[in-house]
C-alpha cells in the first residue's frame, strides 16, 4: 500500500501512515451509508466492523479515543466519528467524502419518503424493519466484545466499564454517557497510569490557529444567524437548525425534541407531518439527522422542496463538525501525555460500557421481543465473528428473516 509523510504543523502530530484518497473513503462510507442500520450506537459497530475490522485505517484503541472525544462534543457523534476517520484517511477532500457518502442515501431517501412510504405498509415492510433491528443487535454486541478484548483487557479498567453501565442505568440519555465518560477519565488517571502506552499520532491537516478559527466560527453561528433569520425565510431556517444540531449532546433521537421545537412550535411543519417523518427516519440507513432533510422538504413556507432540504440538512450538521475541527488539533497534542493517556484509557473503558447499556436498552429491548428473535439475532452475530460475513450481505439477511417471521406471525 503506498504511504505518505505528513508534514509537520502546530499541534498536528507527524509521520507515516497508509496514503488514501477521496473515491477511496466515499466508496467505503456509500457502502455503510447504505448498510448502518439502528441508530448512531450501531452505526459505531459498522464503523468498527468495516474500517477498524476489515480495510485496517487505525486500530481499536485510536478509533476508542476518538469514539470518546466525539461523545463529549455537541452534534451527530457518529457522522463526526466519521469526519475524523475520512479527514485522517485523505485530508479535507476525505473528510467530505465521507460525509457525503455516509449521509447522502438516507437524506435522498427521506426527502423521497412520501414516494417510499407506501411500500413499507404490510407484514412485509414491517418485517423488513423490524429484521433491521435485529441486526442492529448483533452489530452492537460484536463490537462490544472486540472493543472490550481491546480497551477492557485488565481488573481496572473492566471495572471503569461496569461502573459506566451503573451510571447508565440510573442516569439515562446524553448527561449520562458524558457524566460516564468523565468518570471513566478520572478514574483512568488513579488507576491506569501503569496502563498507558505511547500514542500512535494521527496526521491531521489542522492546525492549533485552525482549531481556534473553527471554534470563533462556531460561536459565531450561535451569535450571528440569530440576527440575519429576520431578513429572510431562507436564514430562518438555517438560524433554526443550525441551533439544534449545536446544542445535541449524544446526537440521535436527542434532536427530535429540539427539531420539533424549531419546526412544529413555529408552524412550519404540522405535527402529523413531524411524527410520519420521524416514523420514515426509523426505517432508513444512516444518521438519524438527515430527518433534517425531511423536514426541510415539507416545510410550508418557502424555501421547501430540494432547497429547503439542502439548506436544513447543512445547517444541522455544520455546528457538530466545526466543532470537531476546533476539538481535533488539541486532542491530538493532549493525547501523546502519560496523564492524559491515562485519562483516555479510563474514557475508553467507559465508552465500552456505553456500547454494552445501549446494547441491552434501547437496541435489545425494541428488537427482540421473543425466541424467534433471539434466535435470528444470534445467527446474525455467529454470520458476523466466526463466519466473517460482510455486514451488508448479513443486513439483507436480517431483513429477509424479519419478513419469514412477520408473514409466519400473521399467518398464525
């Protein structure tokens, strides 16, 4: 494979990794755009099964530091997960790529929904995704079993993942996996200093001066779109998504609440409207924002349509990565430390135990409601760690055994 050196820049760390390009990380990120079922949880175990797993960009512990630095931040955890990965892969063009690849086949789906929705009526379509749930399950418990042979390997921190489970169960939502994730880090610096290990550098094209404009950037959208949605429909609706997608934490179904309060509380979208839409979202690959685009193409006053999807679908997704950016160059120097080495060792113990409560609540809990079920997700897992089948033929596989169940459930 050919290699490349990265050049040296304040704050971005230096040295020889595998050389990519843009077709490379949008083909890879097409390929989980259109197979990461199940929410942004599952989708880290797509992300895991296909670029850690399989094509080998980075190894389970880089991909756990990053997988904790995106929890602490605001926006779609994992489209920034994402980012990252395609931003190190190929710089800036990869970066991109990686969002249009992951991101563009459930926007187009949403915004064709009305076009869509008839065919997922009936025991079939029902089936169907219901099966893409199932599956979901057992692409969640592979990578915490990886992840957990991996950043769980001593006492200390499989402890640090348990107790992230406690805090979960008592806690639950955004406040919790952050309140767990910054447990887990200060108990990775009691207990895990001996447990830090050198940092692989990631090469980034970001410098500390570019980290700190992203950031004013940031904080600028919060400021200054504000003041222009009174000029115009078109920023309007830009100020009104943009400020959803910058006050999620955890990402997700986190945003439903403040879309609606954006969109339904203001008239422009009907709340029957709304709830279709979040229906259709649940059935769709790819990150729940791109109900963005959805409700962007049904709102009533104009820009709606294609326009009005473009624009909701850039402003709710612009905030989280300008955050990331200004995040990236920083992270990247603290982590070459022994103290925060040990930080992120706990951070990365407490990640795993994230993946397991969510494993059980909401992905288990809505998916398996039986024996059938269980039955179907523990062949899924089996087709996935010991025969290796790639994750797309085993989604079409879980979706074909949702529908047998359904149409034999109905038959009885």
């Amino acid at each position: 494979m050919a290699r490349r050196d990265a050049p040296a820049s304040d704050g971005v760390a230096t040295g020889t990794v595998p050389a990519g390009s843009a077709a490379e990380v949008f083909g890879a990120f097409l390929r989980l755009g259109l197979t990461s079922f199940g929410g942004p949880i599952a989708h880290l175990g797509y992300f895991r099964n296909e670029l850690v797993l399989r094509r080998r960009w980075l190894d389970d512990r880089a991909y756990g530091d990053l997988v904790a630095l995106c929890q602490f931040l605001p926006g779609p955890s994992s489209s920034q997960v994402g980012f990252a990965l395609g931003l190190s892969r190929a710089g800036w063009p990869g970066a991109l790529a990686a969002f249009a690849g992951f991101t563009l086949p459930s926007a187009l789906l949403m915004v064709l929904f009305a076009t869509l929705a008839p065919r997922l009526d009936g025991p079939a379509g029902a089936g169907a995704l219901h099966g893409l749930k199932i599956v979901a399950v057992a692409i969640v418990a592979q990578a915490v079993w990886g992840m957990a042979r991996s950043l769980c390997p001593d006492r200390p921190r499989a402890g640090i993942a348990v107790a992230a489970v406690a805090v979960l169960a008592f806690v639950p939502g955004a406040f919790g996996m952050i309140g767990a994730i910054l447990a887990g880090a200060v108990a990775g610096l009691v207990l895990c200093r001996g447990a830090a290990q050198p940092a692989a550098p990631a090469v980034l094209p970001l410098s500390r001066a570019g980290g700190i404009a992203a950031l004013a950037a940031f904080g600028a959208g919060l400021v200054l779109l504000p003041l222009l949605a009174g000029s115009s429909q078109a920023w309007a609706v830009v100020d009104g998504f943009y400020r959803a997608g910058a006050l999620v934490f955890g990402g997700g179904h986190v945003v439903l609440p403040l879309l609606e309060g954006e969109v339904v509380a203001r008239g422009w979208v009907t709340q029957d409207a709304f709830l279709a839409g979040y229906g259709a979202a649940q059935a769709v690959p790819g990150p729940l924002f791109t109900f963005a685009a959805y409700l962007g193409a049904v709102l009533g006053p104009e820009p709606s349509g294609w326009l009005g999807a473009a624009l909701a679908l850039g402003a709710v997704f612009l905030p989280g990565f300008l955050v990331l950016a200004g995040a990236l160059p920083f992270w990247n120097a603290l982590r070459a430390r022994p103290a925060p080495q040990a930080m992120m060792q706990g951070a990365n113990a407490a990640v795993v135990g994230i993946l397991g409560a969510a494993l059980y609540h909401p992905i288990f809990t809505s998916a398996v409601g039986g024996p059938p079920d269980l039955a179907l997700a523990a062949a899924c897992f089996v087709a996935l760690t010991v025969w290796q089948a790639p994750a797309w033929a085993v989604v079409l596989a879980g979706a074909a055994g949702g529908i047998v169940l359904s149409l034999v459930a109905a038959a009885a």
